[in-house]
C-alpha cells in the first residue's frame, strides 16, 4: 500500500515507547526524524513534510495526555489526527447523475480507472456509462470495450473516429439513458501542448460536473508539475492513486492533491474492475498504522456474500447458524472470502491484523496461505456431493483418491478436514444465542472493547 515504509517504521518507533507514562524531547524527535525520513523517501513535497513533522511536534510537546492514556497511544493519537489532515478529506461524489472527466498521462491507467469507477456506481444502484475518447493510443477502444464488457457497464466508442471532441459529442447523445457518464480522455507520454488543447475541448463540449486526475502511485516529485498543468487548464476537483498494489511510493501523488488544492476521490488497488477503494481518509491512515479500517472491510464483506449468493439462490449465509456446516457451506464461504481481494489487504483492514502483525511474518506468508486456499479449493471440487454434505464419511480410501483427483496429497486432504471440523465448532458456539450472548462474545474476542468500539463506530480508531 501507498506509504507502506512509513506504517512499518512509525510501529516500530512507537513501540518503544511502551510502558512510557510521559515523553521527552528525545522521544518526540526520534519519532519527527522518523516520519521525516520516511515521507521524503515515499516522495511527498519537502515543505509538506515539514509543515507536518513541525505539527507533530509541537502537539506531541505541549499537548497533556488524558487521564489513564500511555505516551506511545498519545503520540499515536497525534500522529493519526496530522496525517488524517495531510491527505485531506475524500473527494465530494454524490450519487446522483453526474458526468465525470479524467485526465492524465498516457500509462496513468485512466481507462482502467474509467471502467473501475463505472463498475462503483453500479454497484450503488446507478446506471452508468463509460465513453471513450482516446484516438491517439492504438488498443485502447479494444481494452476499455473488453473490461466494460466485464464490468457489466455500458460503453461507446468509435474505432473508426478520429475527432476526440465529435465522439465525446455522439457518446454523451448515445448513453444519453445513463445516470453517471465517464469520459476518458487520451493521454500523452509528457503534457504536450496539443493533449492540453484536445482535453480543454472535450471539457467544452461535456461540460462535466467534476475532472479528476487519474496519477500513477509511482510518479514521483513528476505529479506536481502534471498536477498543475491540468488544474491550470480544466480544473481539477479530486484525484485517483493508481496501482497501489506494488511497490509504488505515493508520495507524488499526495503532493498532487496539495498542489490542485483538491482531494483523493478512489484508490486503484489492483488489475480488476472490483480493485477500487473510495478512498475514506480515517481508514486509510488506521490501516497504515495498523489499526485496521472495518468500514472497508464491512463492504468489502457484503459486497462479496452478495456475490457469492447471486451466482448460488439456494445458498444463504444466514443458514450457517441454524444447521449442519458442510463443506459446501465452507466452499462458498471460501468462495466469498477471493471475491473480497487480495488477502494482505484484508488483513490489513482486521483491528490487530495488519500492522505490526503483518510486518513479523515472512514476505511470502500471504502467497503461501493463498496457495493453500488454492488447493483446498480444488480438493473440494474432487469430492462427490455426498462428500461435500458429510464430510464424516471421508475415510482412508476416500481420502487418497480425492488426494489423486486433485492433484495434491492425503496430508492437505487431512487438513482441509481439520480446518472445517475446527470452523464447524466455532460455529456451533454461535448457534442458539441470543443478542445478548452474540454481542457479549463478540466483545470478548475484540478485547475488552468491542471492535465496533475500537473503531469509533466506523469514523475512526479514535472516534
């Protein structure tokens, strides 16, 4: 994730705090120098460092912690409150018809962004439409056709056209019947003069309710200049960080925002339409400081049973709770579980999940777990129905030729039943309480508070 270098850094700084009832310049310098360190080299703007560095500090000196609060969650609070500031609120989006524009440089992942945005607001209830416009990047009619195709969104375009502006005009005509209309522009590979010119009448002629800059998580001190350009030339009210699912350090990007005195509006966080993030500034600072984001989580979670529930009627995740839990039940719960994304990212978003858990794992601990959930997958598709409905009868024999069948081996079929029986008791627990009792161990297993409390209700680790 964007910044990732400075969540891992600040955890470990901060953990030396522990036990600290008070702090002591020396601290608060350590813990400056550090955010300093890391922000400069994730590329945000040097004078945005210091003014945020200086803030900490200042506050971290001369605030008195409340009553009964450690130094380590005092300066935690502090620094969650200054960053939460620094990326600034999400981008104002409401969901009524609109018409939207993006720009960007050529590789910015406009068109991705476009249909990853067409794809959101159907998913809130609105009918939307992406129209290409870009004549100047051979395969981009056929890219931006093929994944709204996958999207299930309505698309125009005319392989044919080269007047970027007529075939914004006849898109805009042509989906006239949709309630959010996406334009995507051609970019360049620099911000030549003849791209500022096209885009300035392509926004004549849509005339869109709101621009926004789609940047490249990787792009550097570059997205001051391009930023500038743009809102010079079109205005532009909110940004979109692409490919934040690599290495990429983001620091450019928030510069971006500063410098159009504009705000974040979605994060892209891998290759397919359902990788995109409205971004929520309270989540995305408690995520990187390992704090979780149940908000996204939440969404995250019914977005996918949903799913999972539309391509299976007879399957209902409420069930679960009133009878046996079979493999199939486990089958679909799995199923659920790959829709939600990749899986470091949930984690990420669980309170005590992510964070400095994470950081203590080995690199490759995620793809291990996901390749485990791989097998188990195709262990379960090489069971009869019989199988799947009572695990109970798998014996030795059964055992060896789904081990066969699959491809895998008896000590994986072995523990993909382990792991159901395991889950089949937790889930036991849970069946015949009441409210009370639900909501008595939920707060018994969040530790001591509950996690809808940890979270402040969903506005924030700290309310």
């Amino acid at each position: 994730m964007v910044l990732d270098d400075l969540g891992t850094s600040l955890r470990g700084t901060l953990d030396k705090l522990q036990g600290k009832a008070r702090l002591d310049e020396d601290d608060v310098e350590e813990i400056v120098k550090e955010i300093q360190r890391s922000l400069l080299s994730a590329d945000v703007d040097v004078s945005l460092v210091m003014e945020l560095s200086d803030s900490i500090k200042t506050r971290a000196l001369e605030e008195e912690p409340p009553g009964g609060t450690t130094a380590r969650d005092h300066v935690l609070k502090i620094v969650y409150e200054e960053m939460v500031a620094l990326v600034g609120d999400s981008t104002e989006l409401p969901l009524e018809p609109q018409t939207i524009m993006l720009a960007g440089l050529q590789g910015s992942g406009k068109t991705t962004s476009a249909t990853k945005m067409a794809w959101w607001f159907s998913k809130k209830g609105l009918r939307p439409a992406v129209i290409q416009t870009d004549t100047f990047r051979p395969g981009a009619y056929d890219q931006a056709k093929q994944m709204c195709e996958r999207a299930e969104v309505d698309f125009y375009g005319d392989p044919d056209g080269d007047d970027p502006v007529e075939i914004a005009r006849e898109g805009m005509e042509a989906t006239a019947d949709a309630d959010v209309h996406i334009v995507d522009t051609a970019g360049r590979h620099a911000l030549e003069d003849d791209l500022i010119a096209e885009i300035e009448e392509i926004e004549r002629e849509v005339n869109p309710d709101r621009s926004l800059l789609v940047l490249d998580a990787a792009i550097g001190q570059g997205a001051k200049d391009q930023a500038t350009r743009f809102e010079e030339a079109i205005g532009i009210e909110g940004v979109m960080i692409t490919k934040l699912d690599g290495t990429a350090k983001g620091g450019g990007a928030l510069t971006a925002v500063n410098e159009t005195n504009s705000s974040i509006a979605f994060l892209g966080t891998g290759e397919t339409v359902q990788d995109i993030e409205r971004f929520e500034p309270s989540g995305f600072i408690s995520r990187l400081l390992g704090m979780g984001d149940l908000k996204q989580l939440s969404e995250r979670v019914e977005r996918a049973m949903a799913e999972a529930q539309e391509d299976d009627e007879d399957w209902d995740p409420e069930q679960l709770l009133e009878g046996n839990f079979t493999l199939k039940d486990m089958q679909k719960q799995m199923d659920a579980m790959n829709r939600m994304g990749p899986l470091d990212q949930v984690m990420d978003m669980i309170p005590g999940m992510g964070g400095g858990m994470m950081d203590q794992l080995p690199d490759d601990a995620m793809d291990v777990t996901q390749d485990r959930m791989r097998k188990f997958e195709r262990i379960m598709d090489s069971m009869t129905d019989e199988e799947l409905e009572n695990p109970k009868v798998v014996g030795q024999s059964r055992t060896e030729r789904i081990a066969r069948g699959s491809g895998t081996d008896v000590e994986t079929v072995r523990q993909l039943l382990e792991q159901h029986s395991m889950m089949e008791r937790t889930i036991s627990q849970f069946q015949g309480m009441g409210d009370g009792d639900m909501q008595r161990m939920m707060k018994k297993m969040g530790g001591g508070g509950g996690l809808g409390d940890m979270m402040g209700g969903g506005k924030g680790p700290f309310g």
